[in-house]
C-alpha cells in the first residue's frame, strides 16, 4: 500500500488541473495540457504554501486545495506567455 499515496498525489493533480482550468476560463489550454499543469501545479501548490509557512493539514481536502492553486498560479503563468491568440 505505500504506492497509495503516489496514487493519491496523482488523483488529486488532475482534478486539480480540471478544477484550475474551469477556474481560469479563458486562460486555460485546453483540457490536457490543463491536467498536466494540475499535476506541475501540485508541486508549485506545495512550495509556494511552504514559503507562506501554511501547512496543508486538511488531509486530502486540504491537499486538494493548495494544488489548485498551485495550478492557477501556473496556467495564469502560461498564459502570460502564451499571449493572445486575436
């Protein structure tokens, strides 16, 4: 069972990249490569709340939570140099 929390880690990244993309609207790049930045932004998520000194102590709910938004801040990023596409 230590696979689990790997398991976990993943499940929660790409309902996080669902999430952020629904979030962003417009920024967002597409449902893919969404989940993918969901699962990058659970890293960026982690550092960035381990920076602010916040701890994720809500469980998988928590977890959830700090990975969104390490996911939004990373597809508002790529948007940033994505530019527009008008």
């Amino acid at each position: 069972m230590a696979g689990l929390g790997f398991l976990w880690s993943i499940i929660i990244g790409l309902l996080a990249g669902a999430i952020a993309g629904w979030i962003m609207k417009g920024k967002g790049s597409g449902f893919l490569l969404n989940i993918l930045l969901g699962l990058i932004g659970s890293v960026v998520g982690g550092w960035v709340y381990g920076l602010l000194g916040v701890s994720s102590s809500g469980g998988k709910w928590g977890a959830l939570v700090m990975s969104t938004i390490g996911a939004i801040v990373l597809l508002f990023v790529v948007s940033l140099f994505r530019g527009k596409k008008d």
